[in-house]
C-alpha cells in the first residue's frame, strides 16, 4: 500500500464526488476519516458512499478490488432483510 494522508483522500472524495467526510479529532487528525450524515440514510447512501470510496482509494494510488467493499455491504444487507 502506498502511505498517503488523511487530508489529500478527503479532498479528493470532495472535489471528484462531492463527497464531504470529516478529519480525526486531536491526534488522529491526519490519520483517519469519519463519515456522518444528518439525519436518515437509506442503504442506497450507504452503498453509494462505500463504492466512491474504493474509487477514491484506487485514484490515489492503492491497490484495491474495486467492488469488493461494495458488495460486503450487499451481503451483510441481504442477510439482514432475508
């Protein structure tokens, strides 16, 4: 895995996507990301949100399996519902 920071992946989720995650608080600043919402999320934000981020995460250099993180988050859905 390529080291990259916290900071430069939340930007790029914003400016490609649109997609706004907030920083680590203290020292944790630079070392991870949260996502919120405000309010109700359907599963379709949730799926949406997990497939930009693997985009993001191949754009900046990681080796990934894209869709591989989307479709646990299908699978867990699935299970739930069935």
């Amino acid at each position: 895995m390529i080291e990259m920071s916290a900071a430069d992946f939340r930007k790029v989720l914003q400016q490609e996507f649109n997609l706004i995650v907030a920083g680590g608080q203290q020292h944790l600043a630079d070392e991870i990301f949260r996502i919120g919402h405000m309010g109700y999320c359907s599963v379709a934000d949730i799926l949406q949100t997990i497939s930009t981020i693997e985009i993001a995460l191949q754009k900046m250099g990681q080796t990934i399996q894209l869709g591989a993180g989307t479709a646990a988050a299908q699978e867990i859905y699935l299970q739930e519902v069935l």
